[in-house]
C-alpha cells in the first residue's frame, strides 16, 4: 500500500503497486478499478491520491498524473 484517502462519501480508496481499489467503509467491499493513461495502456502502479475540495481524484501513477 503506497497512498490513502476517503472521500466524502465514505469510500476508502487504496493505491498500491496493483493498482487501485475502492472500499465500501460500511460493507467492506472492495471494487479494483481499472486505470489507463492517454495512450489507453494500462497502469498499475499508484504512488499518490489526492481528494480536492470539488470532489475531484486525483492519482499519481508510475506513468503521471490521471
């Protein structure tokens, strides 16, 4: 596990170097989510994940920032 935040709807969001997954807090359900960059290559590696005041995720992954 690399990086960390909660959103305001309760979801965890986990990054790691498999990826990135969603976590239901109350059901402590995991959903893995597919990330890709401009060129459509998948990315697996998520160092940073940042929450903004809009509500907006931002993800730092090996290939830049989704």
């Amino acid at each position: 596990m690399q990086a960390l935040g909660v959103d305001s709807a309760g979801t965890l969001w986990v990054g790691s170097s498999r990826g990135l997954e969603a976590w239901d807090i109350e059901g402590a359900t995991p959903a893995r989510q597919r990330l890709a960059d401009d060129q459509g290559e998948i990315v697996d590696i998520v160092r940073a994940i940042l929450l903004d005041r809009n509500g907006g995720i931002w993800i730092g992954t090996s290939s830049g920032l989704l």
